[in-house]
C-alpha cells in the first residue's frame, strides 16, 4: 500500500480509495450484519455474488462499474504540485523519466561553463590559462604592475652595477700574466659575481610576486587596483615578508652550499666539483616546493614559516607540474628580455669610449658609458618581464586552492556571483 497522495497503484487500493470506496453499503436484512461474514461484505445475501436475493435495500446500487474494471469512477484527482527538482533547478536538475542530469530548458549535457568574472576562469587552470592570465593582469593593470616591478629592477640594477663596478676594478691587466692562484682568484671573483646576480634575481622575483600578489588576487575578482591601495595592503606585512625573504636566501645557499662545503674544507677541487651539481639539483628542488610562499603569505596573511609550509603543503603531489610550467615561464621571460636588452646592449657598445673596438680589447667593460646605458636595458627588461613570472606564481598557488580547496565557491561570492555553485535541488543529498 502507498500512502503517498494523488495515486495509488492498480490493483491495490489505497485507503479510502478503489473499487469498495465508490459503493455504498450493504444494507442488512433485518440483522445488524449481513450474515455469512463479520463486516456485512462477505457473499452472503445482498452481496455483489448474490444480487438476487434479499430485500431490495440490501442489493447493490444500479450504478454499478462495468465487470473487470479495476478502478471505480472516483472523482477528479486533484492536481498534484510537480517535484521540487523540476519547479526550482533554474537550470540543472534531474531529467523526470530516467534520473539522468539534463540542461533547462533545453538540451542534455555537462555542467555550465565556469564563471569567469577577471583574468581566469573560476575552475582548475590549463597551462594556456594561466598565462594567459599573467598577460592579462599586466595588460589590464599596467599602472599598478610596471610601477611595482619598476622600483625593484631599477634597485637591483643599481646594485648589480656597483657590484660589477668593484669586480672590473680588481681585474688584472688584459696582458698580464697571470699566476695559478690569480687565475683561481679571478675564477672565485667572477663566481660571486654571477652568484650575487643570480640571488639579486631572486630577490627580485620575491619581492615583485609578494608586492604584486594582491593585485593579481584583484584582476581574478576583476576588480581595478591603485598603486595606493597596493602600498596599503602590503605596508603591514612588511616585517614578515623581510623575514620570508631572508628564509629563502638562506635556504637557496644552504641548498647550493652544503653540498660543496666539504670539498671547499677538504680543499678538493674534484670533490668540490662534484658538489656543485648535487648543489643545484637541491636549489631546484627548494625553489619548486616553496615558490608558493610570497602569494600566500600576502593573501593568507599568516607568518613567514607559516607561508612555508603551506606552500610546500599546496606544491606535494604537483611537484613536476608546478616545475614544468615555472620553468617554461623562464624561458619565456629570457627570451623576451633577450629581445629588449639586445638593442640596449648595441647601443651602449657604440657609446663606449672606443666603439666597436673597445668590445675587443676588453675597454668597453670598464666603461661606465657601457655599463649605464646595459643597466638602463636591463631595467626596462626586468620592469616588463618579471610581472609575467610573478603573476604565473601567483595564479599557480590560486589554481592549486581551486583545485583541492574549492577556492573558486569564495572567489566567486568575493566577485558578486550570487548563487555561484550553489547545488540545486537534484544536486542536494535526496534531490
């Protein structure tokens, strides 16, 4: 039996409902019941089974259903509202017949596409996307990104300068012969050199994806960005981003110098040699599991160690993809900054002193004409280029919390997508 109001199965009549409900009683015939059954219904006189016997009060009622119906004629059933997964799923909801997700009002197939209120799509990222975001949040919020990433290069241009300024200076005369150890002298001095560039680089690149995270968390919301309001946001985590900063420092020469260190005290050229690569390999290894770290300190707004470990958290599992992409990036960048220094660099070989013939006799390096006018290139080379790695930083730690956090349900609320992801009423647990 089905309690369940409006219907009731064939054969199988609810209460109150089916061919009995419609007759009406059996009158007794001079007893209080019907003899031959208890209730007065059995095939006792004045039963369906025998009509003609008893009194006339005690037969059936001439409006009598036609032999073999199964349902009486009853009255007008009265509508029944329609399920709730059909009245209110504004667009998905359950196909009435067979259960299967359907389109309303038109067609069958797979989830609506992701909202996409800023630079990125709200859902987990290609690679195409996400680059395609870097690019977008520099061109939509240019004033705001190239001031930020100006004030960096140009700063560590200026050290950069100096630096290679004092190494020129202690450089022996081109034709002067050089001794083992000066020689080794002059292989150590070039080492920090090129070592003090590759940390300023780093440096750099932290500084800009910490400054800039916020406004690329903006251009996701599509919402604009000031140079005010980026200042305002960072000023009161400066103190730990110096501090995250100075974690990274020392864990990249932790990573590059442990391995070599016992080389350097055993004075073993061969075994330092064979550090340097294990060096590196650990450099990589360490820049991949915390390149997440400036983002989520900036956005998450916790402590410097606390950035640590949730960027290691969000990188596990996707080491290699989190490489692959940061590492395409990269190329991506020094090509395009190859292109921009390039002419700077011509220009600045013909002002030096000499022209093209100091470049041979090793007089355009010690030039400060020369050496102006290539820091001026690598300027505007780090100025246009590094948004584009910091902003792919950013938008990985944002795609790694849409796709194990769900972060894109709170971005979506943050852009005013009211309803975003709500499930509807077939999505419901019993819908």
């Amino acid at each position: 039996m089905n309690d369940s109001p409006g219907w009731a199965a064939p054969g199988s009549p609810s209460d109150g409902q089916g061919p009995d409900a419609a007759r009406p009683a059996a009158q007794p015939s001079g007893s209080a019941a019907d003899p031959g059954t208890a209730d007065g219904t059995g095939s006792g006189p004045g039963s369906a089974a025998d009509p003609g016997t008893g009194t006339p009060g005690g037969k059936w009622s001439a409006a009598q259903p036609p032999a073999g119906q199964w349902s009486s004629p009853a009255p007008a059933r009265t509508p029944q509202p329609a399920p709730p997964a059909q009245q209110q799923a504004p667009g998905w909801g359950t196909h009435p017949a067979s259960g299967t997700p359907y389109q309303y009002p038109g067609g069958w197939g797979g989830p609506p596409p992701a909202a996409k209120p800023g630079v990125i799509p709200l859902r987990p990222l290609g690679l195409g996307e996400i680059l395609d975001g870097a690019v977008g949040t520099l061109r939509g919020h240019w004033r705001s990104v190239l001031s930020v990433s100006l004030v960096v290069a140009a700063l560590s241009q200026l050290a950069l300068l100096l630096v290679e300024r004092a190494w020129l200076d202690r450089l022996p005369v081109a034709d002067e012969d050089l001794t083992p150890s000066q020689a080794l002298g002059v292989m150590g001095n070039t080492a920090l050199v090129y070592a003090f560039q590759y940390y300023l680089e780093i440096l750099g690149l932290i500084l800009v994806t910490a400054l800039l995270a916020p406004v690329v968390s903006r251009a996701v919301l599509g919402q604009a960005s000031t140079v005010s309001g980026t200042l305002k946001a960072v000023r009161p985590l400066a103190p730990r981003m110096l501090a995250l900063i100075a974690l990274l420092l020392l864990g990249a020469v932790a990573a590059v110098g442990l391995p070599t260190l016992p080389g350097i005290l055993a004075g073993s050229a061969a075994l330092t040699a064979l550090g340097i690569p294990v060096g590196f390999l650990l450099l990589a290894w360490f820049y991949v599991t915390f390149v997440l770290a400036p983002p989520a300190l900036m956005l998450e707004r916790g402590t410097a160690v606390a950035a640590l470990k949730r960027s290691a958290k969000l990188v596990k599992g996707s080491w290699w993809r989190i490489c692959g992409i940061s590492l395409l990036t990269w190329l991506i960048r020094a090509i395009t900054s190859m292109v921009i220094v390039t002419p700077f660099a011509g220009i600045a070989l013909f002002a030096a002193p000499g022209g093209i013939s100091s470049l041979f006799n090793g007089s355009a390096a010690t030039s400060w004409t020369f050496l102006i006018i290539s820091a001026i290139g690598g300027v505007v080379g780090a100025t246009v280029t590094v948004p584009m790695q910091t902003g792919v930083t950013t938008l990985l730690y944002i795609d790694q919390r849409i796709r194990r956090e769900a972060l894109d349900l709170e971005l979506a609320r943050a852009a005013g997508l009211d309803g975003y992801g709500t499930p509807t009423a077939a999505e419901r647990p019993g819908g």
